[in-house]
C-alpha cells in the first residue's frame, strides 16, 4: 500500500496540473459566443456539451439550432440573443462592427445593455431587416412573424421601406408593411420568464467580474472580448465587453466608466466603479463623533434582498423605464433550475404558454 503522504502528493499534483486547462483565457474577437445552454442544442448538427469553461464559436453560415432546449449566445459586447426551445439562426457575418444574423424558427429574445459605438447588431426574420438602434430588449417570433420591443428602438427594412418600432409597440414580419401596434408587455411566456432569470445571473456575477479587472487588469482566465480596437474604453482598456468570472463560472458584462442598467433594471458595474461602490463603501459620520473603529467612522451594511445579493445591484433607480415582465423568480431558483420546458414552475418560470 502506497504511503499516505504519496498519495496525498498526487492528489495534489492532479489538482495542479488541471489548473491550467481552467484557466485558459476564453478569447473571442468576434460574435456568436455561445455562453450557455440547457437540455439538447446543435452547432452544424453537432451536439453542444454544456461546459463552465468552453464556450463554442458561431461561424458565418454556421446554424444554431434547439431541439427540447435553449441557448444564450453572446452578439457584441452586451447584446445577447436567448433562443427558445425548437428555433434556430443562421449566423451571416459575426464581425463585430457589423454582426447579422437570421432567425429561422422558433423564438428568439434579445438583450441589449449596450450597444458601442462601431458596432452593429442586425436581425432577418421572415421578411424583415430589423438594425437594433438603442439599449433594450427585443422579442422575434417566426409564427407568426413579428417583432416586439419591450423597450428600445428598432428599426425594421420591409418592402422597401423602413418603420420605426419603439418601445411597447409591435411590428407583423410577414412580407407586406403593416401597422406598427400595441401590445400588453405583461403577456410574457416561459422564454421571456427564463431571458429574465439568465439576465439577472449574468447581472449578478459582474460585481466580482468588474473587481478583478479592477485588481488584475487585462491579465489572467477572465478576458473575453473588447468592444473594439479602434474605440478602447478611456478608463479602462479591458473594457467594455463580455469577461469570464471564475467564480460563478460564467460569463458577464464589462462597461466602461460608471455603471450600465439592463433593460430588466439589473446594474452592471465598471472596473472604476466597483471598488469604492461596492466592496469600499464611503464612510458615514454620526455628529462629531465617528461610530466604528479607527478614524471615527462607520461603514454603512448593505441589506441583502431575497436573491442573497446586494441591494445595489438588484434594481435600476426608480426612474428607469424598464419593461413590465411577470416572472417572480430569485437569482438562488433559477440557479437551481435546469427545466426548459413551458410551464415550469422551477424558480417561477412558468408564463404563458402558446
């Protein structure tokens, strides 16, 4: 029998030595990250494994497409498409100045964060051009054909024109221009329940996402992809762009300066920002007199919401104009679930169905 201490000596050699596979810099200088995936999705007919550290690349004329499942695919630096069960794309160009893709069925949702300057995020559905013109969140249906701007604007090619869709109005996609509607942002489905509940897990790990670039830079596993070379940010040049945060073993959205509000009132941190923000708060005097230890001063608490996270981070200000979207789940649920079918009632996903 092999001493204790040898064995414990490979152990830790084995340890060691899959670091480095870990820790590989996940690096795309281009769209169509695919980020995530939940039950049976297809790269060219290749099944995709889901992995916490490989993240498969989209190729032009690549197809994605979903069986009993769902993706999320990562566009330009916070834009990301969320593709219901049994749909499918066809990425046209994945460059990011100029990034197109066409929906050929099912369902698709996109959040848009941001969209940087030299970028371009264009959608074909049906017979439409759609060119995503502001933050927001989009949704494209096949069958029927149409477009929904929860918030934003968009504007739409078809039939040789253009028309502005804006937030809360709808637009048919089906060949012959139509009239730009109202619709009820509280009709939501499951898929729109589930891009909900993945927004606010990616929201949630970019606090210590935004602290390592904070303290680390460009450098090490967690570097995605830049916004641009020709626009890097003045403050900070790792960012904006998506970044890998080992902790939570997924990827996450950079800005650059300040802070950037989802279109589902989650904040996004920059690197700048985090630090004193978050983990460093400002002091706070009570009279003349400090309470707390060393310069007199006390260090308000941040009271932590029912998804076990900060208050700062859990909701834009009240002046947000972010869409009305039943959902109800907690960040805790949602990590929990993996159940992609309609209805399900694993961390309140369960909308309307069709």
């Amino acid at each position: 029998m092999k001493p204790v201490w040898i064995a414990g000596f490979l152990a830790v050699v084995l340890a060691l030595s899959a670091i480095p596979a870990l820790a590989q810099p996940v690096i795309s200088a281009k769209s169509g990250l695919i980020s995530y995936v939940e039950g049976k999705v297809y790269l060219s007919d290749q099944i995709v494994e889901p992995s916490p550290t490989r993240f498969p690349d989209v190729k032009e004329n690549a197809v994605v497409r979903t069986a009993e499942g769902r993706a999320e695919v990562l566009l330009t630096p916070g834009v990301v498409l969320r593709l219901g069960e049994n749909g499918s794309f066809k990425m046209l160009t994945n460059r990011l100045i100029d990034t197109r893709l066409e929906l050929l069925t099912g369902s698709a949702v996109v959040e848009a964060d941001e969209i940087a300057k030299d970028t371009n995020v264009t959608l074909v559905c049906k017979d439409g051009t759609v060119l995503l013109g502001k933050k927001g969140l989009y949704r494209f249906d096949t069958a029927p054909a149409r477009l929904k701007v929860f918030d934003g604007l968009a504007t739409v090619q078809i039939a040789g024109q253009n028309v502005e869709v804006a937030g809360g109005k709808m637009l048919g996609l089906g060949g012959t221009i139509a009239a730009v509607e109202k619709f009820d942002k509280e009709d939501t489905d499951s898929l729109d329940n589930w891009s909900r509940r993945r927004g606010e897990l990616v929201a949630m790990a970019n606090v210590s996402a935004a602290k390592q670039v904070h303290d680390s830079g460009c450098a090490g596993l967690s570097f995605v992809t830049p916004t641009s070379t020709s626009q890097p940010c003045p403050s900070d040049p790792c960012a904006p762009g998506w970044r890998y945060n080992p902790w939570y073993g997924m990827i996450t959205y950079i800005p650059c300066g300040g802070a950037a509000w989802s279109p589902y009132g989650y904040r996004y941190w920059s690197p700048q920002n985090v630090a004193r923000a978050y983990y460093i708060p400002p002091p706070s005097f009570i009279g003349n007199r400090g309470v707390g230890g060393g310069g007199g001063s006390a260090y308000p608490t941040m009271a932590p919401t029912s998804g076990g996270y900060s208050g700062t981070v859990a909701a834009a200000p009240a002046a947000s104009s972010g869409p009305s979207m039943s959902s109800g789940s907690t960040a805790a649920s949602s990590a929990g679930s993996s159940s992609v079918g309609h209805g399900s009632t694993a961390g309140g996903g369960g909308g309307r169905g069709r």
